[in-house]
C-alpha cells in the first residue's frame, strides 16, 4: 500500500490546532527550572544589551540572531524569569509538532504525519529544547516549513510555494547557523526529482530554485545588521575554547553522548538507538521507493552539514541533527509500517499503529526527567553552600561553573583556574568547598585544575541535571 493510500493531502485546520496545544501542554512542566550554561551566557551577554546594540552585535558562533530579537522583549516585559528567556523555544517546539503532520499530509500520508506529529510532542529530546532558551527549535520549525514549501514548489510551482519555501530557509539560517546546510540539501532534492522526472508541470519545474535563491537573499537581508561582525569572527585567529576538548570531535564520543542523552543509562541508550537505526532505514528505503523528497530531505543536511564540520575539524555536537527530527519520526512511522507488515501481513497497519502508540507511552516515560529535573542546577549547589559557610570555610568555583556563578549569581567565590589558586583559597581556612560541573569541558580545558580535583576532591553533594555531564558536584578539600 502506498503512502498515500486513503489520503488525498488535505490538511485538517483543527488537527493542526489540537497538535499545537497538545505540544504546549507537553512543554509546559518545569518550564522555569534554573537556566542552564549556554542560556546564563546568552542572558548575561546578548539580552542584557539594548536592543539597538544587539541588532548589530554578533561576536561568537553561539549566539543565535532570530532568538535573541524574540527573547529581548520577553525578558524586557517578564524578567529574566526561565521561563520568559525560554518563551520563544517554547511556542516554536510546539508549532513544530503540527509542522511534522503538514508536511505528511501534503505529501500524501497523513496517518503517518499524525503519528509522527504525536511522537514528537513527547520526543524527551524535543520537550527539552522547548525548554531552552536557544534557537534549536526555531531551527526545527523553520526547517519543516521549508520542507512543506519544497513539497508545494516541486508540485504546483506556485507564487506561495515559492515564497513559503524561501521564508523557511531564510528565517532557518537566521535560527541557526548551521541552516545554511539546509540550502545545497533542497537544491539537491530538487535536482534528484527533476532528473527522475517527477516534477511534471512546467511552471513547477525551476520553481524550488527559485525558493532557494529567495530564501538566500532573504537570509542576506536578515543577517544584514551582523555581516561585518560574522566576516570579522570566522576570519580572525580566536581561542575558542570548546575547540580545544578534542573529545567532542570524536564521532564514537558523537554516539555515546546520543545514547546517554536518553537518561536510562549508555548500554539501554545505546540499544535504543540500534533499533531506532534499523526502523529508519526501512523508514528510508519506504521513502525512497514512495517519497523521495522525505528520504532526501532527512538525510542531506545532515550530510552536508555534519560532513562539513568533521572535515574542519570541529566539534560534532548532537543538537546539530535536532532539526531533522520531524523528518526522521517520519521515517520512523513508514519503517515500522514496513517491518510489521513483513510480519504480520495484513495486521502489519493495525501492528503498527500499536507500536507508535508505545511508542508515544516510552517517550512520555523518559520525559520524566525533563519534567522533573532542572537542566544544571547551580541554585541548588549556591544554597548548599551558603548553608554551611563561614569564617573558616574557602568557597571556589572551577571550570564550566566559573563563569555561571560570578556573572549570574553574583558570587564572590575564588575562581580556580590553575592548581595553585587552590591552595591560595585555603591558606588561613580549616576546609574549602569547589563547585563545579561538566567533567569534559574542564578537563579538556582545565587538565591540571581537574587532576588536582580528583586527587584533592572529595564529592559531599550533587545535585542531578537532566543531562549526565552537566550535574553539578560539590567537592570538600583540606589544605
């Protein structure tokens, strides 16, 4: 049976409202947990600027323009309340859930667009970047959107199709950076489906084209403010910091931190991720025979994209395969539709419907953790602290924890960055209490704050995050 057998591509208004609020329920629970590293530097350095100074300030490939002009008024009108810095990823993660069920449905399949749609609403990754106040899910909404214009350009070539397509690659670039990957994908895809002549009307057949270069100059106009400063970033000699933990250019360490990233341990992650590997390729192979536009569309970017960084020599994070998401649950869906129906033939649909339905149920089990602990909880660790502080105790901060509780929190605790301020800490004190977190970060940048940590170091608190590197310890040392 085909993909778009029962559909004829008509997409439900009322579907499409039911998705968003269901994904808004999903990613409200603890949505004003502690901010974490990466959202406390982008508070402290972007959104405390005036506006007129962010538009223009563009000075480390972490910041990201499109979230910054949305979060500003937020912070500016609430706070600098989580979840008002979070605003904006919040609204994006749910709009990307009807997204995933457009995109299925113009493509002939909307069953398996609402599958998909559900998995994602409780996908515990994609509750988590709803949940953080960085551009990824405007990335992920923005990259579905020109998915869904790829579909209309490569099939009727209208004006709208044309312009959806070129307002989603260019307001993708502006999400993230690493939207520009997304551009020689689609071109690809459309080279693909006109050699396979599958784009029959003449008025469609350079329409994506014509989205891509729309979507290119659209990109130009946005990042037009910041151009100087991005040229002047990316051709200047810098220390970039992260560069130098060569553990996260390593595609093995890529693999682990995917499979720990599910919160059930690396041996569980890691069979987790080999069965999910197995349903997307017959996931693909479906989409290849079906819908090539998905199968292409799913892997091309992070083709591209990945290949790219790993051929600089940069590092390999795993968020940076977050905006195939939709894509891939897609896939997801046709590939346990595949493999069921080897199986049990003509029960294979009802089979599979059951299975994405568990699936639903694991994925609202392991967002538990996301619901209900905070990202990195320096909090904490500050009132455990000043609980049991006084004229005899050295308070310190070392590595990734440095930088949260001086500028953020305010604190005057000594900051380690070489052994010797340890002892320097403890000079005249009966003890010393360190917090930190992030074992890879300072150890790659740190090496011999953290040698002497393990061998001075005496854990006596930790405080659980969602993710397993970003706990943060307290350790107690004696002079």
């Amino acid at each position: 049976m085909s993909p778009g057998a029962g559909s004829s591509g008509r997409v439900s208004p009322r579907l499409v409202l039911a998705l968003f609020a269901l994904a808004l329920l999903a990613r409200l629970p603890n949505l004003d947990a502690g901010l974490w590293y990466d959202e406390i530097w982008f508070v402290v350095e972007y959104l405390r600027l005036p506006f007129g100074e962010l538009v223009r300030t563009y000075d480390s490939d972490n910041i990201h323009p499109l979230y910054a002009l949305l979060a500003w008024p937020s912070v500016r009108v609430f706070g600098e309340e989580p979840w008002a810095a979070r605003l904006p990823a919040l609204l994006f993660g749910a709009a990307g859930v009807p997204l995933v069920y457009v995109f299925g449905a113009r493509g002939g399949n909307a069953r398996a667009g609402l599958l998909a749609a559900l998995l994602l609403a409780f996908a515990p990754h994609a509750v988590a970047f709803s949940q953080s106040a960085r551009g990824y899910t405007a990335l992920l909404a923005f990259t579905l959107l020109a998915g869904v214009g790829l579909r209309e350009a490569c099939r009727t070539g209208s004006a709208g199709a044309v312009l959806l397509l070129g307002a989603g690659l260019g307001l993708a670039t502006h999400a993230h950076l690493t939207g520009v990957f997304l551009a020689p994908a689609l071109i690809a895809v459309w080279l693909v489906e006109l050699g396979g002549g599958r784009i029959g009307s003449p008025r469609a057949r350079f329409a994506p084209l014509h989205g891509v270069v729309l979507g290119g100059v659209f990109s130009l106009a946005l990042h037009a403010p910041i151009l100087r400063d991005m040229l002047a970033f990316f051709t200047r000699e810098k220390d970039d910091f992260a560069a130098t933990v060569s553990t996260w250019k390593s595609p093995v360490w890529m693999v682990r931190e995917i499979a720990q990233s599910f919160g059930v341990g690396e041996v569980a992650g890691l069979s987790i991720l080999a069965v999910g590997a197995l349903v997307l390729i017959s996931g693909f192979a479906a989409a290849w025979r079906r819908d090539r536009v998905l199968a292409l569309v799913s892997v091309l970017p992070a083709v591209f994209g990945q290949g790219t960084m790993w051929l600089l020599g940069r590092n390999l994070w795993p968020r940076f395969f977050f905006s195939l998401a939709g894509f891939w649950l897609l896939l997801a869906v046709l590939g346990t539709d595949g493999l069921l129906a080897q199986a049990f033939r003509e029960r294979g649909r009802r089979a599979a419907n059951v299975a994405v339905a568990l699936g639903v149920l694991l994925f609202a089990v392991l967002s538990l953790r996301v619901w209900r602990l905070p990202k990195q909880d320096f909090a904490g660790a500050v009132a455990w602290i000043e609980e049991r502080r006084g004229p005899e105790v050295a308070v310190m901060s070392a590595g990734q924890a440095m930088y949260p509780l001086r500028d953020f929190f305010e604190t005057d605790y000594a900051i380690v960055e070489e052994p010797e301020a340890i002892d320097a800490a403890l000079a005249g004190k009966e003890r010393g209490y360190v917090i930190v977190t992030s074992a890879n970060f300072t150890q790659g940048y740190y090496p011999e704050v953290w040698t002497a940590l393990l061998e001075r170091g005496r854990e006596v608190a930790r405080f659980p995050a969602q993710s397993f590197d970003q706990h943060v310890v307290v350790l107690e040392l004696t002079p």
